[in-house]
C-alpha cells in the first residue's frame, strides 16, 4: 500500500509494539465496496471487468438488489481474452455504449479492474481516457482497481475515492470549507450535516457526494475530516491537492464523535460554549444508550483478525465506552497518519497485529478464547463450530454506526452474539 508507515517504524514510536505477519489471509476483494459505493453516488454505473467469479461476488453481496435494475454489472472476460487472442477494449467500449443507451440518467461509470483483468494487463486507464473523450460532458470515466490481490475489501472505496480525488475541481476560494471524506449513509451525512450547521462551520462537503455533479472541489482552504479509517490514499490524493488533514479519532461512539467534531471545531474557533450547548443533548444521548449495552459488554474479552481496517477505532470505542477488554487486534494495515488521532486513546502494552498469518492467529484465539472474535464471514464457521462467538466484521461497514445518534446501534451489534449465546444456553454447534 503507497504511502503507508510500516509497523517497524511504528513500533518505534508508538506505545505499544506492532507485530506484522505476511502470510496467508482470509479476507474479501475491493470489490465488495461497490455495494455501499453505488448506493450512496445515485447516478454512478460501476462496470466491473472481470471473471464469472468477480460476477458472482458483487451479485451475492448485493443480495436483494438483483429485484431492481442494478447499478453494476461485470463485463466478462473470456477465454480468449485471457490468453490474448481477443481485443478486450472493443467489447469494453461495446458494454460502455449499451449502458450509456439504456441508462441516460448515468453521469458517471466506474470502470473497475480486478484479479483477470490486472493478469492480462488490460489498462483500463487508457480505456477511462478513450471513453471519456468520446461521450466528453455526458458521462464521466474513472478506473479503479477492485482486485483481490493483496487487498482488503474497504481498499476498494480507497482506490475509488483516490481516482475520484485526481478529477475533483480545484477550490480556489479564500474562505476555509470543510471536506468530510468517506462513504457515510445519507441519514448520518445528515446528522453531521445540522451539527455542523448549528456550530457554525461551513460550507461543509461530502465526499464522495451523492450526485456526480456535486463532487466537492478541493484546494489549499480545504480542511479534511476523515469518516473512515480506510482512507489514506484518498486522504493523500487530496492533501497532494492541498488539503489540511485534520487529525481526529474516528466518530465511532459519543467519546469518538466528540473528538472528531471537537477537531473541526477546533479549526473553525468555535467557543467551547457553543460546542458544549450543541453537542450536550445528543452525547448525552449516546451515552445513555451505550451504557444499556455496557451492561452485557463489561469485562468480556474481544479480539479482531484483521478485515474491514475499522479494527482499531473500533476496539478504543468497546474498551472506553463499553468497557470491554481488548485481546489481540488485528488489522490488514496499519497507517500511522490516518490513525494519529486514535493511537494516543489505545491502552498501554495492547498487541496489535498488522497483517495477518492466518494459521498462527487462529492458534493464538484459540489460546486466549476471547468471548468474542471480529473476523471475516469465511472464518467465522469454523470458530463458531468450536464454541467460540463471532462478528462479522462486513456488518460494521454496511450498518450505519457513525455518530451519536448510531452509538447504541454500534454497541448494539456487539452484545448481540453474546445474548444469543447465553439465551441458547450451549454451544450449538458442538
Ligand atoms: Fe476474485 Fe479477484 Fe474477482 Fe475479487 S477481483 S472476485 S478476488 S477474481
């Protein structure tokens, strides 16, 4: 991954020592992300070339969506395709004019590279510029890579919202603006959006927006916020576009969403009155509604094998709000710049474990048989077939967990696993 800081340099500066491990790993492709990508920008068609196999996934992880007309699809490479025979940019042009005939309300197509199409070195780049110069002002192309190799599932909005970043208008306004960065639902982009209005700071964009057109524009006056801890290339791509990044732990819990807001308040001088008068009510809030789920959470033990990179943020909400205990967290990468503000928050002495062994870090759960392990869907069977409880770590990311009015939702999805268990009464499985 460009950009990010190794563990052994992180080691030398953090509190706690980070492990890394290179070896086998269970987790699923970017392309699982067109799912909360495509629902979120409204007019955007994600074009996915790739195998059987690339089809297959997003059409399984869009479950129910196969009911409306679908904003996705995968141009299937063939045989021939893969051994070089086929010009696979002419049916790629042939599959971009179908979607653009039959979908005029499209402004935007993705098209999105995967495992096939990066082995026969299709350069979709190339493709995105053709494109682009032959439908100019009608519809906009943008390439990404969803590939699974050597990836995690929430890199593919990375990759996304880091292709998107090179295309976004230049702000040249002398006036700070703030730019919130990361796929948040629209009813928490909401929320955010009346706090902010009501603490006076603006004018504040999302990114990505729900409408191509609205892309926001960056410059030197944009101040980030980051609403996804999977985000340091797009955070990059828009700091190399000269944003300010404001460091802030992740508003995951009323500590979380506190501090994520205090920073952008901070910015904007606003008196800590105000801050207290318009965040008093709703923390409150939040506060009471993760204290009814520390009831179940308080003194049990968790661990996370690493999948979604919400691992981090995640265990200092459950050990700060929920006073869960932390066992070993794991994390497909671990980037110093974009968890600065959450590091600090961490209990002393924590092992955390970049990269992933997978073989050796089952051995370790299996050891310290936490009372709850975060993982990917393919390994939590198996660990459930041995009596331990598990999450799905995919949940967290289609579930709107953000912010004050989602912190009892979020504790919520974690006492959940645990009460089944002691309503069942026995390991059901065994
Ligand atoms: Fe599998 Fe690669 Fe396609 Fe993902 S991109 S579904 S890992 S072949």
């Amino acid at each position: 991954m460009t950009g990010a800081v190794l563990a052994s340099d992180t080691a030398r500066q953090s509190r706690f020592p980070v492990e890394q491990e290179r070896g086998q790993r269970a987790v699923f492709c970017g392309l699982t992300s067109i799912i909360w990508l495509h629902r979120k920008i409204q007019d955007a068609f994600f074009l996915v070339v790739g195998s059987r196999t690339c089809a297959h996934l997003i059409q399984s992880a869009a479950g129910v969506m196969i009911f409306a007309e679908p904003r996705f699809a995968t141009a299937v490479l063939q045989d021939k395709d893969l051994a070089g025979l086929a010009d696979a940019n002419e049916e790629l042009d042939r599959v971009a004019a179908q979607v653009i005939a039959r979908r005029p309300e499209i402004r935007t197509i993705f098209l999105v590279s995967s495992c096939p199409s990066e082995v026969i070195k299709l350069d979709l780049g190339n493709a995105a510029q053709r494109l682009g110069e032959r439908y100019g002002g009608r519809v906009n192309f943008v390439d990404y890579s969803g590939s699974g190799i050597e990836t995690t599932f929430t890199q593919g909005e990375d990759r996304c919202l880091e292709s998107l970043a090179a295309q976004l208008p230049t702000d040249t306004s002398e006036k700070l603006s703030l730019m919130v960065c990361g796929t948040l639902p629209d009813v928490v982009e909401d929320q955010f959006a009346r706090i902010f209005e009501q603490l006076g700071i603006g004018p504040v964009r999302f990114f990505p927006a729900r409408n191509s057109d609205d892309m926001p524009p960056v410059g030197p006056n944009t101040r980030l916020l980051l609403a996804q801890p999977y985000l340091g290339d797009s955070a990059r791509a828009l700091i190399s576009r000269g944003a300010q990044l404001l460091s802030a732990p992740y508003p995951y819990g009323a500590e979380g969403t506190s501090a994520w807001l205090q920073a952008a308040a901070t910015e904007w001088g606003v008196p800590a009155s105000t801050f207290e008068s318009v965040t008093a009510a709703p923390r409150a809030r939040a506060e009471h509604a993760v204290a009814v789920q520390t009831r179940t959470l308080t003194g049990r033990r968790i661990s996370f094998l690493p999948d979604s990179q919400l691992e981090i943020p995640l265990a200092r909400f459950l050990q700060r709000e929920c006073q869960m205990e932390l066992g070993e967290i794991g994390t497909p990468f671990f980037d110093q710049q974009i968890l600065a503000g959450e590091l600090p928050l961490l209990p002393e002495g924590l092992r955390i474990t970049e990269g992933q062994e997978l073989d050796d870090q089952l051995d370790r759960v299996r050891q310290l048989q936490p009372d709850l392990t975060v993982c990917g869907m393919g390994i939590a069977n198996p660990l459930e077939a041995e009596g331990l409880r598990t999450k799905w770590s995919i949940e967290l990311v289609f579930t709107p967990v953000q912010g004050y009015d989602q912190a009892g939702d979020l504790a919520g999805l974690f006492t959940r696993p645990l009460l089944r268990k002691a309503q069942l009464g026995t390991q059901i499985w065994n």
